[in-house]
C-alpha cells in the first residue's frame, strides 16, 4: 500500500509565493531562450498572415465584383496564395521550434523536481503526490510556455500591428478597433481570471490526491481488503472525484460565457468599425477590409482570454514545481576533505542521537561505534530497536541531533551528497527494484560491469542459478517493483546489486530477508565472502545465524547499546542476545512453531 516515507523530522521546504511561481520556472528558460523567441515571433507572423490573408481576400472579392482589369487583382491574387502557404509554414515552424525548447526545458524541469525530492528523503511524500508532480504539474510549466506566453505574446504583436495598420486607412476606425481589442484583450482576460481563480485552485491538489488515491486502491487492494477499509477509501476518493469534476464543469462553463462575450465584443468591434468608417467617408471595399480586419484581430486577441484562463488554472501546480525548484544546491565537500572516496576509510559513531519528533523518545541514543578498514559488525535488535536508523545516519539520510558521525575524521554532512554513495552504501531497508530487465537493475550499482562481474555479483547474492533458469536469462524483466519475482529473489537481486557497487563501506541491511534459514545462512556467508579485502561492512540483521566470524556484533535495544562482542562471548553471558539465539535455533529446528 502507499505509504508516507522518511521521518517526520524533516520538513518540507517552505512553499514560494504565487508571484515568484512564474520567476522561479522561468529561470530555467534562459538556456532556451533564443529558441523560445524566435517560436514567439513565428506565432506573431501565423496570426498576421492569417489577418493580412483575410483582408487581402476581402479586399480582392469586393473589387473583382466590379470586375476590373484582371491585372488590377494579379497582386492580390498572388498574395493570399502566398498568404495561406505562409501560414502554414509558419504555424508548423512555430510548433516545432516552440515544442522543441519547451521539451527540453521539461527535461530539464523533471530532472531537477526528480533530484530535490531525491534530496528530502526524509521528508513524509505520498508516492501518488509525488507522480502528480512529476507529471501534471511539470506539464503545467509546458503549458505556461505553449499555452500562455507564446499566444499571448503573439496577440499583442498582431493587436497593436492591426491597430497601425487601420490608423493609415482611417484613424477614427482605428480607434474603435483599439477600444474593442481592449476590451477583448484586458477585460476579458481580466475577467476570465476572477472567475476562474478561486476553482481552478482547487484542481491541482485534487488530481495530486486523486493520484494518491488510485495507487492506494491498487497497489494497496491486499491491505486495505484485509483491513476492511476498501469501501471507505473507494468513497473518499469518489468523493474527490465528483468533486473535481463538478470544479471542472464549473470552469467549463464559465469559460463558455467568457467565450460568448468575446463573440458579442468581436461582432460590436466590426460593426463600430464600420460606422466610424463610413462616416469618415472611406470607400466601399476598404470598409469591408477594415471590417473583415477587425473580426479578424479579435478573434487573435481573444488568445489572451483563453491565455489568461489557463494561466489562472496552472498557477497552483506552477506553485508546486517552483516549491520544488526553489531548493539552494548542496554545500560542496571542504577543501581540506579527502577527494579520493574509493579507497578503505574508518567511520566512526560517536555519542550519536536521533530523534525524529521533538519531544518523543530518541530513535537513537548516545550511540558509539568504530568501524576502522576491514573490519565487521553486525548490528542487531528487537524491532523499533533503531537498527534502520543506524543505517540510515551512516548513509546520510538521517542527521544527528547531536554526537558526531565521521569518515576519515570528516564530519560526514561536510561530504556533497552525490559523492558520498561512493563510499557508503549498499543494500538498504526497501531497496527499489524498477520495472526493467534483470541486467539494466544490476547495472544501476555499478554501470559498464562486465557479464563476468554480474555473474559473480548474483553468484554471491545466490540469484545466479535462477537467473540461468530464465529462458531470456539477464534480460529477463522483473516488473514493476520486482513483480515478477518472489520476495526472496527481489531480495537477492538487491543484494546482488550492491555487492556489484562494492563501495568502502558495505551496508547491508536485512541483505537474507524472505528467504529460509538454511538459504538465508548460505547466502549471507557468500555475499561477506565477496566483499573485497579493506572494505568494511555493518550487517543489520534480525537472525542471529551466521554471525560468528563477524569482528563485532552490537545488540541495541530501545535506542541505546546494551551489549557488545563476539557472538562466543553473547552466547555465554545472560541477556538478550543469548535469549534470542536459543528461541532462534529452537524454532529453526522445530521445537518453537513461531519465534518471537
């Protein structure tokens, strides 16, 4: 089922204001600029040519009706051929040039929202949120510059030129032509705007929480049937449903009526234009191409209401992705740090607490561990015991309220976040396994590794024989969250991709969970066999199996060390590792039907 990740410590950045939204995506434009512009001005020339068409059309119509010499039309016959071709030259132009920048700014985008929601891990995001953001929102920044900008800007180009245009045909028309595009470039939109404001920011976080609702009602159907909640998650979210819907009705039909207005204002603009035109004694077939003309040039003004429409409506998800982009880069690595992160280091642990609510109890509390080159230690506990929480301090997820963590000495928050995986890390709590073939899932631990290291990667992880078993063998796909392997097999191909990133410092954490004792004690041993010598490795594990050649094992409890040693020395002193070894080994032998 869908579920909140990370502690609650972390925050969530704080929201941007709705007046920096636009700002704050824009400043990723500036690379694309040049390529936004030019589809800007080749919008403006598909507007004036379709405008400049329809007058020249009228123009040629009304004068052929008094049939004059055919070498009086020849011009303007050659040019609405060269109008209409134009158009659609330069509409097509237009769409690509202006697809092609807003495609790669939205790679861009996406990468950018993918990274900083990377970098909150430890902030609580709903993975059906988290897809909204990803997908409708970043699609509201495209429409921004598709839907709003370039039409919009092109219908100011084409107003102000239609404008100039009429002047030298007769200033009073031009006049009544500038009132009606204010009307329908300034009052409607406006209006468009208040009607549409208070709905349309509804609608962003419906879809975010509609999305939320069908991952929860699939991947979540087991849970939640088991649970008898599935009606009353079904309800809420048909409840949202008609909600959005009703909202999205509710815009559709105020978008009608500002639509039937800038019919209304186009039709009152031609005849306004008309009336000045005859009364300042233009001719005939020039009031009909001012007439003709200021239809036209309304209808391209009235862009701008449909602009302004679904600019109103994009600004809560444009507020979503700015919030997200508006993220200050990680602190570079001090100058004095190592650079060098592949080689053995020492970590160290010391007087670590954690906690992940003000006021509750510590997660961890006044931890100490060493964990120099070479060495391993194997964490272990009862659940809630802070065992993760280990994991997750030494990879840098989580930070320390206070003690230290170091690397080499280095304080560890001194190292760039996308540096540090190279020497820390492994197989952690709910490693994902994404929906590709078996080969590209192991590659993402160490990209270019040769079929020989992939085989001795899943050899040790105890995959490989299945792996053989497949009749595409490692192009086999495991679906989507590893659907189409057992727990214990999505286990193993974890384990076996972090064995082939092998970093310094190997975390594993529950590396033989959903396997049988006798496959989870083998695979545990072949995959320490594997680690290279000088590399070092905390084992967090709640079977106690196989733990007899490890350095070190640390029994936490409650957050805190309660004992300490070699597993010969727990299991000959009284205490909580020794209870738990015998009930282990009497229920793997059959004595206990469950162990606690």
């Amino acid at each position: 089922m869908n579920r909140e990740h990370g502690p609650a410590a972390v925050a969530d950045a704080a929201p941007v204001g709705r007046a920096a939204a636009e700002r704050a995506v824009l400043r990723l434009a500036r690379p694309y600029l040049g390529r936004l512009v030019g589809a800007g001005l080749l919008a403006a020339a598909t507007e004036f040519a379709g405008l400049a068409l329809m007058a020249t059309a009228t123009w040629l119509l009304m004068s052929a009706a008094g049939q004059p010499p055919l070498d009086r039309l020849t011009v303007a016959i050659v040019a609405v051929r060269a109008l209409a071709i134009s158009r659609g030259v330069f509409r097509y132009t237009e769409r690509l040039a202006g697809h092609d920048a807003v495609l790669r700014m939205i790679t861009d985008v996406r990468a950018r929202v993918f990274a900083t929601l990377a970098a909150r891990r430890g902030t609580a995001h709903r993975s059906g949120d988290v897809l909204s953001r990803l997908v409708s929102d970043v699609e509201a920044v495209q429409d921004l510059l598709l839907r709003v900008l370039v039409p919009a800007s092109a219908a100011a180009v084409v107003g102000v030129s239609a404008v100039a245009v009429a002047a030298l045909i007769s200033p009073p028309a031009a006049g009544a032509l500038a009132l009606g595009l204010l009307v329908a470039g300034v009052a409607l939109p406006a209006l468009a705007t208040a009607v549409t404001r208070r709905s349309a920011a509804e609608v962003a976080p419906l879809r975010g929480a509609l999305a939320t609702d069908a991952i929860d009602l699939t991947h979540g159907a087991a849970d939640l049937a088991a649970f008898g909640a599935t009606d009353v998650v079904l309800r809420a979210a048909e409840q949202r449903a008609h909600r959005l819907a009703r909202l999205e009705r509710r815009l559709a039909a105020t978008g009608f009526a500002v639509d039937a207005a800038g019919v209304l204002t186009a039709g009152v603009t031609a005849a306004a234009v008309v009336l000045v035109a005859l009364a300042a004694d233009v001719s005939g077939v020039l009031v009909g191409v001012l007439a003709v003309g200021a239809l036209a040039a309304v209808e391209v003004t009235l862009a701008l209401v449909t602009a302004a429409r679904q600019w109103t409506q994009l600004r809560q998800g444009l507020t979503r992705v700015a919030d997200l982009l508006d993220t200050a880069p990680p602190t570079p690595p001090p100058a004095n740090g190592p650079t060098d992160l592949t080689g053995p280091h020492d970590l160290r642990f010391v007087d670590v607490t954690v906690r992940y609510r003000a006021g509750a109890a510590p997660a961890l509390d006044g931890v100490s561990l060493y964990l120099p080159a070479g060495r391993r230690i194997a964490v272990v506990g009862p659940s809630g015991a802070g065992k993760s929480t280990v994991a997750a301090v030494l990879t840098g997820t989580v930070r320390p309220a206070s003690g230290r963590v170091t690397l080499d000495g280095h304080d560890l928050s001194a190292y760039a976040e996308e540096a540090l995986p190279r020497a820390v890390g492994g197989l952690l709590a709910e490693a994902y396994v994404f929906h590709a073939t078996v080969r590209e899932n192991l590659l993402l631990g160490r990209a270019g590794a040769g079929e020989e290291e992939l085989t001795a990667a899943t050899a040790a992880a105890g995959l490989l024989d299945w792996v053989h078993a497949q009749p595409a063998g490692w192009d086999t796909l495991v679906g989507e969250e590893g659907g189409q392997l057992s727990g214990g097999q999505r286990q193993r191909q974890a384990l076996a991709r972090a064995l082939l990133a092998a970093p310094p410092v190997l975390v594993l954490d529950e590396p033989t969970e959903g396997l049988d004792p006798a496959a989870a004690d083998a695979v545990l041993a072949s995959a320490l066999a594997a680690t290279p010598a000088g590399h070092s490795v905390l084992l967090i594990s709640h079977r106690l199996s196989g733990l007899a050649e490890l350095d070190e094992i640390v029994v936490l409890d409650g957050g805190r060390v309660i004992q300490r040693g070699r597993h010969a020395e727990l299991v000959a002193a009284p205490g909580w590792y020794r209870d738990q070894w015998l009930l282990q080994a009497a229920a793997e032998r059959g004595y206990l039907a469950l162990a606690p």
